[in-house]
C-alpha cells in the first residue's frame, strides 16, 4: 500500500504529539518535514523527530510534490491561511481545532478542500478515544434506550496567560476547553442544538475583575436540541487539581458514564482513615493513545478515499456553538439558533 508523505506544521506542544505519532506510531505514513517560523522550535523538532527536511515558511511546503499531506498545528489565527493554500495546493490536510476564528473561515476552508478534492479533518480527539468510542457504540445499538439528555465536562488546571483573560480573543474556558464537549454533545445526540444559555463567574481570579470584567473561568451552558433531547456543559480554567474530561449520556432505558478524574486505577486507604487516587495532570496524558488513532484515521481516509470522522462541518459547528454560548452569557439570555440565524 502507498506510503503517506507527511509534513507538520507548528512544532508546540499539540504539534510535537501528532509528530511523534507520525514519526513512529502511524502505518502507511511517513513524517518527511516539518514546518515552523521559530528556528530554535524547528531544529529542536528536526532532532527528536529525526527529519532532515526543515522549513521555516509554510508556502515552502506547499511547493514540494514529495508532500501529501500537512497537519496544521499553529495558532487559529493562522489556520484559513494555511488551509486554503493547502487545500488549492493539492496536499490533504487534519488541522487543530479551533478549526476557524470564525464561521465564515470555517465554510471557506469547507469549500476549498471540496473543490480542490482533498480530505479535511479536523482535530476532535476524544472521538478517537477509547472509552468515548465504546459508550458512543453502546449508544448506537440501542443499550440505554433513546438518548434523553447527554452532559460533558472539561476543567483544566493549568494557570492562564495574559492574553486568555481578554475573552474576545480566547472566549474563555467555552472556546478554550468546551469545544470538545460541545462537538461531544453533537456526537452523541446526532442532533443540532436549538437553543443554548450560559452562565459564568470568575471564582479564582478576583484580581483580574478590574482588567478583563467580562472573563469568567467557571461556565454552565444547558441545551435544547432540534429533535428535543438535552445537553449539559461545564468548564472550568485553573482548577489547579489536574484535569478533567468526562462525559454522562443518559437513556430511557439506562445511563451511561465516560471518564475518571484519576490518573490511574489505583486507590490508596491508609490509617488515617483517607483514601487517595493520584489526578490526571494533563490532557496530553489522558488523550495519548486517542491522538495516535487520531492521526491514524486520517491516514487511512486519504487511502481508502472515504470521509474523515470528523469533518470541516464538524469543526464549523463547534466554531459557533461557542459564539453563540460566549453571546448567551454576556447578554445574560437564551439564544435561539434560529433566531440568530434570522438576524444574522
């Protein structure tokens, strides 16, 4: 079977996982370049990832005929740009959710990689994760009954960066880890969402009130789908204990739970009479295996021509989900879709 070129562009954290994964982990692929505009990032990527072929500009890749595919990795900012070129270069492309910084980015890319007949995935992990996968097979064949409502977490510990406080550019904690619950609720209901209310806090960043009034680091969203099932959200930033993603889908006939808080299944009484579990750190460790099979779908897409699990529209959905959720909670009401559909 034919072999894969592969180039990654961005070489930080999120990037360096699908690079190991494709130096080492990914069948009937091969990592030949990778890609970043910080020179001391690059080289450091070129040496642990044992490639040889380096580019410090993205329009570089495009032009090597060796390259079949790109994964795009760098700031959202930056992902139309590079998508659009890539799809009209001919070169498939998986790139890093937030898939657009806005809708209308999204469609463009949409329709670029369809006119130019590339595969466009996007990067929801958790639908490549495991246990995500056996509960929405579980869903499938009717084991809980009808899907009544489904409810999806996401709290990160780590301490936020300047720039996150400015929700403008970082909606915060709806569009920095509610994105993947979001496309979870979509997942699991099939469905679209009717309706959507948000309400949020800062609880644990008090000093930051005067500077950014908007930022909140606690959100609740409730949802009302097209076809009447129910979805529930809540996020968190700087929760300090470690991270956290599980998931509750609930039945007319049964339930059904996804996720741990834990680190390891392992649990320690001692005698004092407390009984520990060690908590996640990082989604890096949780989500490991997920992003190679991740990686690995794509992949086989581009060779068996058949369309990627999570598509372009996939990633545009969850871009406004989190308008429209970042829009309820600053306005303090319910948002219709097809309200804001009508006035948009």
């Amino acid at each position: 079977m034919k072999s894969i070129n592969v180039c990654l562009i961005g070489t930080g954290r999120a990037g360096m996982i699908h690079g190991r994964n494709y130096a080492k982990n990914v069948q009937n692929a091969r990592l030949v370049a990778v890609c970043d505009p910080n020179v001391e990032s690059l080289k450091a990527a070129q040496e642990e990832l044992g490639v040889e072929i380096g580019y410090s500009d993205y329009r570089e890749v495009l032009r090597d005929d060796d390259i079949d595919a790109v994964i795009v990795v760098t700031p959202t900012q930056f992902h139309c740009e590079i998508v659009v070129a890539a799809a009209k270069a001919k070169k498939h492309i998986l790139c890093e959710k937030p898939f657009g910084v806005n809708e209308e980015e999204c469609q463009l890319m949409i329709d670029v990689a369809k006119e130019n007949n590339v595969k466009l995935q996007v990067g929801f992990m958790r639908r490549f994760d495991e246990s995500f996968r056996q509960a929405k097979a579980l869903v499938d064949q009717g084991v809980i009954g009808d899907v009544v409502l489904v409810k999806s977490l996401t709290h990160g510990p780590s301490e936020l960066k300047e720039w996150m406080y400015d929700i403008s550019k970082s909606s915060g904690p709806i569009g920095e880890v509610n994105s993947h619950d979001l496309d979870t609720l979509r997942w699991f209901t099939g469905s679209e969402v009717e309706s959507v209310y948000a309400i949020g806090g800062n609880f644990r960043s008090p000093e930051m009130k005067e500077k950014y009034p908007d930022y909140y680091d606690t959100v609740s969203m409730n949802m009302k789908f097209n076809d009447g099932k129910l979805g529930a959200v809540d996020g968190a930033q700087y929760v300090q204990y470690g991270y956290d993603a599980r998931a509750e889908i609930l039945g007319t006939h049964g339930s059904i739970l996804v996720g741990d808080q834990s680190k390891l299944n392992v649990v320690v009484a001692n005698k004092d009479g407390e009984v520990n579990k060690s908590a996640m750190h990082s989604w890096t460790y949780l989500f490991k295996d997920a992003y190679a099979r991740e990686d690995q779908a794509f992949i086989d897409c581009i060779l068996h021509n058949t369309q990627p699990e999570v598509t372009g529209y996939d990633g545009l959905m969850s871009v406004r989900l989190v308008r429209l959720a970042l829009q309820s909670l600053l306005e303090e009401r319910i948002v219709y879709v097809e309200e804001e559909k009508s006035n948009g």
